[in-house]
C-alpha cells in the first residue's frame, strides 16, 4: 500500500526535523559549489541525487513544519499531502480539459462545491483550484473587470471610457499591487484606504475615496475585503463593505488566503460573517488547511462571467464533454492543470470535518496562550484578531538584535512586521503540531532573550 510506505519515510523526516534547527546557517556559495558536480554530463543513481537533495533540504531551508516555526501562514503537512502529491505525480493527471481527466475533475469539482457551501455561496458558483493566493486574487480581478466593461476583453483596457481603480484596505496583500501591474490597470489603480487603530479597513473613508475617484472621471469597479491580514490577522468589517458593494455596484472580492478556513470552525466561522455575499473569494488551502504546497483556491458566484473571461476555443484540445462538465483551462487562469485539489481533498476525507475543525481550534488556543504569556511577561502585544496571529512588541527592545538572538538560540522562528508604521514581532502558529507546553517555552525563552539584551545590548 502507498500510504504504509510513505507513512514510513513521512514520519521519520518528520521526526528529524522536529528535533533539529529551524534556521540554516548557509550562504549561496556553499549550495553552488556543492551544486557545480551536477553538470549532467553523466547519469547517476537516482537513490544518489534523491538522498543528497534530501540532505540539503534538512540543511539549507528554514523548516517551516517545525513546530516552533511561528511563521508566514507556511503551514505543516499532513501524510495525506505527501499520498496526494505521489498520486498526482504516478498518474500525472492532464485537468485542462474534462474528458481527459474526469475523475481527477469531478474529485476537485466535489471538494470544492464543498467548501463554497462552508462560505455561503450559491450551488452553481465556479470555482477552481490555483497555485495559490496571488493567483486567485488574479483571477478575481480578471472576472471583475470583465463583468462590469463588457469591451475589456476584447479591446483592453485603453478603451473604457474611464479608467478602472479598486480599493483595498492600507493592510492588503501586496499581490494586488503586482495585479494591477500585470492586468495593465496599473499600480496607481490601486486605492489603499486606510485602517482604522483597529487595522480594519475604514468604511467611511472607503466611501469617501469611491465618491471623490468618480468626481474626478475614474471608474471604481471592485472592493477587496481582507479577512485575516498577513501582517496582523486582521478581519474587515465583511457585512458593512458587503453591504457598501451592493449599494454602490461595486464587486465585492475577500481575500481570505489564510483567515477563510475558520469557516470550518463552529468557534470561528462567524467572524467570518458576510463573506457570504461576496461576489468572488481566495481561499488558501496550503496556509491554514494544511495542505503541501501550493494549493490555492478561486470562487465566484458569476459562473458566467468566469466562462467568459477565461473562454478558449483551439481545434487540438479534446471537445467539451457537456454542459454540466466544464473544462478547467476555459474557466480559469491555467492550461495546463495539475491535480492540486487531491492534497485537500484527502486531508478533508482523512480528518472529517470535525477533525479539521479541531486542528484550526487547537492553533487558535495555542495563539490566545501565546498572546497571554506574553502580555503577563510584560509585552504589549499590538493586534486584536480572533485568529492566532500575535503581534508584540516592548519598550527598548532592538528588534535585529532580538530577532539574531532567536536564530543564534534556535528558539523559533518569528518576523517582523510593520503596523501602523512602527516595527513590531510577529507570531502566527501555523503548525497544528505546536504545542501548550511550546508555547510557554517560548514565551518564557524570548522574554529572557529581551531582559539579556536589555541589561548587554549586543550588535549583531
Ligand atoms: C498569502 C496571501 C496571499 C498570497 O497567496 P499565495 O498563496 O502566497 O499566492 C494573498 N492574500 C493574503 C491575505 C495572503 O495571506
């Protein structure tokens, strides 16, 4: 069986890297003199190259699967991702088109009608697996500006009337300002409306930027709601830009890539509120769902509108097989599809919901104590989210120093980010393997670091 082999290897790495550091210490000369034998003039061994590759896996990255890795929304993985991605790679399914792949398509067809349901969306919204968030947040854009200037396809942007802009709170993603570049809306179409003390995004303002853009000639089109910021984990007040979008015409998009799997979650699910009336959602499988990498995800309520921004029609691809059968590389942004869905839909089988609601239960507590800890050590902590994201900071405090002294010690594996314009620590516990007794050690271990370095300032 597959699984009791991989389960081996899988739970032995694992075991290894649990033990072991989190951060490399290595300069890009030693991974290119080491990697100067590979000049492929000669075969070798498979076993060879997969071993060292493996060892330099274990030595040269930060092991964002370790436990104290209190990261980037980079998640740990599951046996049932590793199953998924050998199956994926064993029969290296084709999903551009539905004939070629129809079990591999109608899986993420049912994993994804799945969670639109989770979200509040209607039965016949498109949806689609992406490589990830950015991708999603694309693909948003593209439907939107294809719904509201019915010329943006055909004769491209420079001949609409008016140019397009959308807004975004100040703490957005920085993959819509690429988007903007990319799609030709160009950055400046980007409208960061500022969040409130809160780092919410302000719907008063919001209404202000909308109403003076329209005054001088420009054509707002799309709101994007963040739930769960990077930087913060901050929630935007979902009901009143629902409410704003629906006013105003304007097509209402969350961005949801880490914060929308506590949707799953009886606890969580209701900050989540109004997320229902979004017109398009990202949705991250491979930040808090815990799937490998990458696996992200695209719903909008417009099936039509997604079949008309992303038509194709070629003489060399297989017919479409009918009309409750839509073939992927018409209705999204891929050709080419790889059977990324598989990893979700064996954790989501392997787990049940509840389980999976457990897992996305247990990081949110580990984040509440790790936010208590700190604020009885004397941290000020600086955000205030639901979701266990920790942002922290204390008087005198250098943060390179603190932030060298956490690799220097192997403590975990913490960043910086930037609020309201002042640094501040982050934390976010992105591993369903951390645990309580971690997490006080690690509170524990970093206000001793701090009181250290306060009494023998280091330079590092
Ligand atoms: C991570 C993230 C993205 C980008 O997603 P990728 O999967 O990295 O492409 C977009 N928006 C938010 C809010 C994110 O946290």
């Amino acid at each position: 069986m597959l699984v009791d082999r991989l389960s081996g290897e899988f739970h032995s790495a694992q075991a290894e890297i649990d033990e072991g550091p989190i951060y490399p210490e290595v300069a890009a000369k030693e991974i290119r003199e080491h990697l100067a034998r590979y000049d492929f003039s000669s075969a070798m061994p498979l076993e060879e190259a997969a071993a060292d590759v493996e060892q330099m896996l274990r030595r040269w990255q930060v092991q964002v699967t370790h436990p104290r890795y209190l990261g980037l929304f980079n998640p740990s993985v599951r046996l049932a991702s590793v199953v998924a991605d050998s199956l994926t790679a064993i029969y290296n399914p084709q999903l551009a088109a539905w004939r070629t792949a129809p079990a591999a398509i109608e899986i993420e067809r049912h994993t994804l009608a799945w969670l639109a349901a989770k979200f509040g969306m209607p039965a016949d919204t498109a949806a689609s697996f992406t490589s990830g968030g950015a991708e999603a947040n694309l693909s948003a854009i593209i439907a939107a500006l294809t719904h509201d200037f019915p010329e943006y396809g055909e004769k491209g942007l420079h001949s609409l009337p008016a140019p397009p802009v959308f807004y975004v709170s100040a703490e957005a993603h920085h993959s819509l300002s690429k988007i903007a570049h990319m799609t030709g809306l160009g950055r400046e179409a980007v409208r960061a409306v500022p969040a409130g003390k809160d780092l919410k995004m302000d719907v008063s303002a919001l209404a202000a930027a909308v109403d003076e853009d329209r005054r001088s000639g420009l054509a707002p089109f799309l709101v994007v709601g963040t739930a769960g910021s990077t930087a913060a984990g901050a929630i935007d007040p979902l009901p009143e830009l629902a409410e704003f979008c629906r006013r105003e015409r304007l097509w209402f998009h969350v961005d949801a890539a880490w914060g929308g799997a506590a949707i799953v979650s009886p606890t969580l699910r209701h900050h989540l509120a109004g997320i229902e009336h979004a017109d398009s959602i990202t949705c991250d499988a491979h930040k808090w769902f815990s799937v490998a990498m990458g696996c992200g995800m695209f719903f909008c309520r417009h099936p039509q509108t997604v079949a008309r921004a992303f038509r194709a029609e070629t003489s060399y691809m297989p017919r479409t097989a009918g009309e409750d059968t839509p073939d992927p590389y018409t209705h999204s942004v891929q050709w080419s599809r790889r059977f990324a869905g598989l990893k979700l839909f064996l954790t989501l089988a392997e787990l049940g919901e509840t389980g999976q609601a457990a897992a996305i239960d247990h990081q949110t507590r580990m984040g509440d104590r790790l936010r208590n800890r700190l604020a009885a050590s004397g941290w000020r902590i600086v955000n205030h989210t639901p979701l266990p994201v920790v942002c922290f900071t204390r008087e005198d405090i250098d943060l390179p120093a603190f932030l060298g002294g956490l690799r220097a010690r192997q403590i975990c594996w913490m960043s910086e980010a930037r609020l309201a314009g002042a640094s501040v620590i982050r934390a976010c516990i992105t591993s369903f393997k951390t645990t309580e007794q971690e997490v006080d050690q690690i509170a524990e271990q970093i206000t001793h670091l701090a009181a250290e370095q306060k009494r023998s300032p280091v330079t590092c």
